[in-house]
C-alpha cells in the first residue's frame, strides 16, 4: 500500500526512442497485454465481460504474442466470446507475426475462404494462383465478364545507369501495349511504383542527399521512413510551410503558421514591448526569411541559422547545437527585442551523438529537397514501398525489383528468380522447413503484383537475364509474350 500511494506514470514511445526508465515501447506494451491476458484472470474476464466479440484484421501481421494469447483465451473462454481472425497469410510480410497462422494454429477453428477476386482483371488473378501454387495451392476467381489485362515483365541487366529515363520509358511502353495513356501521368493517384527502399525514393525524387546523410544514424533512418522525426517534421511540416507562404505573400497563412507553431515574436511581452507596432520585429524576421528561402540552392543550416538569428520559430532542442548561442542579456539590454531567445521544444530524450553527426552532415545539403520528401511521405507521390503497398489498390502497378539498389538482406529477387543460389545457411532453413528469405520474397512478390486492378508490370535489375527469363516461364508467372528484354 505504501508502495500503490506514491503517483507513477509512464511515457508511451511507439517508437522505441526514449532511453528513459519509465518509458514503454510498443514492443513493451504488447509484451505486457500478452502477459496479462494470459496471467491476470481479472483481464481475461475484463475482456470477455466488455468485448464478447472481437475480430483481430491483418491478422496474419499481428504480433506473435497477442494472437497466440487470444488463442488461449478463446480456449479457456470458447463459451463466453467469440474471436475472428482477417486476412491472407500469404500477405504476411512482418517479421513479427504468427508463422504457424493457417498452418498448424489455431486448431479446430472454422475457416472461410474468399475464392471470388473482385479486384483485378483475370490475367492479374491468374498470376497470384500461380505465385501461390509454390506454397499453398489457394486459387481465387475473377468476376464475371471481368476484362484479361495486362501482365508484362521488363528485364535489365544490373549497372543500368539513369533508371529514372529508363523506368519513364517502360511507362510510355506500357501505354503502347494497354491504349492507357494514363501510365505516364505521375499524378495519378490510380497509379503507383513500388521500391522495395525508401532510399530508392529518394534517388528518384530528388532527396537522397539528404536521405542519405540522415540514414548514416540508424535511430533517424527507422524514424524519418515512417515520417516522425521531430526534427525533419520541423523542417517539412513548419518551416517548408513557412517559406512557401512567405514567397507567395501569403500573409494570412504566414501569420496562421506562425501562431500554431507559437513563434516567439508573437509572445505578449513581446508584443507589449512594441505597442506602436507590435509585428514590426516579425516583419523584419520573415524579411530575412524570405530572402534566404529565395536562393533555391540555400541549404538546411542557411534556413536554421536565419531562423535562430531573429527567433521568428521556436528551435528543436537537438539542432540547438547548430546555431550559435543567444546571450539574454545582450537582447533585454536593446528595448524592444525579444527577450524570449530560443525556446527549446521539450524533450526527455538522452544525447545521441550519431544524430548530432547526421544532422551535421544534412544541414549541409540542399533545403528544397525536403519538398520532395514531404511529397513522398505524405503519399502524395506515385512511388511506394513493396511492403508499405500492402491492402491497397490501383488501376495500374509498377514493380522495381532491384536488390542490387535495395541493399537489403530480408528479400532477394535475384534468389526467387534463380539468378542467384541461395546461401548455405538459407539452404539450411529450408531444408529443416525454416522460413527463409526466398519464402519472404515470394509473399512481397505475391502482395505486390495483387495490388493492380487493371495492368502490371514488373521492371526486373538482375545479374543474369536470360535465366531470370527461363524461370519466369518454366514457373508459368509469365508467357513468354510477356517478357521483354528492355534496353534504354
């Protein structure tokens, strides 16, 4: 009780961030529901009193632990609630999820199939029956009167240097073979092109410099892939706002910004300090402002420093280090000024000095990049990653297969498609019925070619073009009409 009686809490980071002790990532939380439901008889009876229903979706994706605990809770309840589970477990493209879903678990559970595809066109659903017929045999069917469309497969050897022409060109060939002219319309939300990295984004868009410098910090790069560094969200989510509205005079947006970001020429003292005219000091600092955002070249440290110069934005605590340091005294001492200096946005967050080194770095580079970035984070360009497309739909889909690019280690589409053997330890897996890469791959390779509606087209950097071909069509993913040898 003496324990109970002194007040505690605990700060929620999703992302895994926060060094301090009382912080719980969401691996925590999960790790604790599991736990609890299985252990605490009062949560199972909480859970079975308030939800006597309950559908988990994406199920085949959801963590490991929290399915198998309301596995046993459906055993140790079965008269008293009743659990769903949605989804394809040849969609499973986490590393976090149930492997036995489908297979072996749960058991004695009623189980639905979905054979009707009311998606995509028959070709598009003939090439998923196919891709799953090397794991589960499952078959799906088209509409009725639904149209054949379009599957083709673009081959390239590895070293191709400006895919973003070479890639361009595909599109224009697509709109030879389908009559849809929309292919080379980067605009539309009804087409998409899936990467299987961020990075190969940001190659293609214009902000691999910066992505690149940011990246050299693994805490950054797990954090600005998902959008939610809080220092690039300062740059895209208020600054870059900021300068757009200040080269277009857009004062009303301009004055809006700076209120919601609590700028700290807009404070009472402030304000009071300047009673003839209050913004006269705001004017003089978005002035400034303008003039540096007018060079589109200006880089990040140009936009910080001006920042910081007049105090027009409040500055993130770990880019404080980058601009120079503000001395009260000096400013309380010219009536008028500010005498808020730099306000820091709170953080509990320790010191990593691999951030202060990337930051270093990308403040360097070019500002306007963070356009493109934006761009690409807020979904509003056509390209996607293969895993992040998952559940989504569209009329016509572009698959980059690149490992070479990539970089990664989880999937292989050189392996998949024969152009590389796999390694001794893979093989190992395999042979003792462990999941491997080629396992994984062939899910993100189904997931992404489901995503089209109408027509396909996977765009294929390999190392050996001529087996890549022959596994294609001895595999039947492809007729060999379909496959087309590319060169730019």
């Amino acid at each position: 009780m003496e324990w109970l009686s002194e007040p505690r809490s605990f700060i929620y980071d999703p992302d895994g961030v926060n060094s301090s002790q009382n912080s719980l990532s969401h691996a925590d939380v999960l790790k604790i529901f599991s736990n609890f439901l299985t252990t605490k008889p009062m949560m199972a009876e909480v859970i079975v009193n308030k939800f006597p229903f309950i559908f988990i979706d994406e199920s085949q994706d959801c963590n490991k632990g929290v399915v198998n605990a309301f596995f046993d809770l459906k055993d140790a309840k079965s008269d008293r609630i009743v659990i769903g589970l949605f989804g394809d477990t040849m969609q499973r493209i986490f590393g976090g999820g149930e492997p036995e879903l489908g297979n072996t678990k749960p058991n004695g559970w009623i189980t639905f199939d979905k054979k009707m595809n009311h998606r995509s066109v028959r070709r598009i659903v003939g090439l998923g029956n196919q891709i799953r017929n090397e794991y589960d045999k499952r078959i799906q069917y088209a509409r009725d009167g639904a149209a054949e469309g379009y599957v083709r497969y673009f081959l390239l050897p590895h070293g191709v240097s400006d895919k973003n022409n070479v890639e361009a060109e595909i599109r224009e060939t697509m709109v030879e073979i389908t009559g849809d002219t929309d292919w080379t319309d980067t605009q539309s939300k009804e087409t998409a092109i899936l990467l299987l990295e961020h990075k190969m984004a940001g190659r293609r868009l214009g902000f691999d410099d910066l992505w690149d410098k940011l990246s050299k910090s693994n805490k950054i790069k797990d954090q600005i892939s998902e959008g939610e560094n809080t220092e690039l969200n300062f740059f895209s989510g208020v600054v870059f706002p900021l300068a757009e509205a200040s080269q277009e005079e857009r004062r009303s947006e301009l004055m809006s910004i700076l209120r919601e970001s609590k700028s700290p020429l807009l404070e009472a003292s402030v304000l009071d300090a300047n009673k003839e005219d209050p913004l006269a000091l705001a004017r003089v600092a978005e002035h400034a402002f303008r003039e540096v955002v007018s060079n589109d070249k200006a880089s990040f440290r140009a936009i910080l420093e001006v920042l910081a110069e007049h105090k027009l934005l409040r500055i993130p605590e770990k880019l404080q280090s980058f601009v120079p340091a503000s001395e009260e005294s000096q400013v309380e001492s010219r009536p008028g000024q500010a005498r808020a200096i730099l306000e820091v946005e709170e953080e509990t967050e320790e010191r990593d000095d691999s951030e202060i080194s990337a930051w270093a770095e990308a403040l360097e580079t070019d500002f306007f990049q963070i356009r493109n970035y934006k761009d690409y984070i807020d979904e509003n360009s056509i390209f996607r990653t293969h895993q992040g497309v998952k559940g989504n739909e569209f009329q016509r889909v572009m698959v980059i297969m690149d490992d070479d690019e990539a970089g990664g280690f989880l999937f292989s589409y050189e392996q998949y498609f024969g152009a590389k053997e796999l390694s001794r330890s893979s093989q190992k897996k395999r042979d003792e019925g462990e999941e491997t890469g080629l396992d994984r791959t062939r899910r993100l390779f189904y997931v992404t070619s489901t995503r089209a509606k109408n027509s396909l087209a996977h765009v294929i950097y390999t190392s050996d073009v001529t087996t890549v071909k022959e596994s294609l069509i001895d595999r039947r993913l492809a007729r060999e009409s379909e496959i087309i040898e590319f060169s730019s």
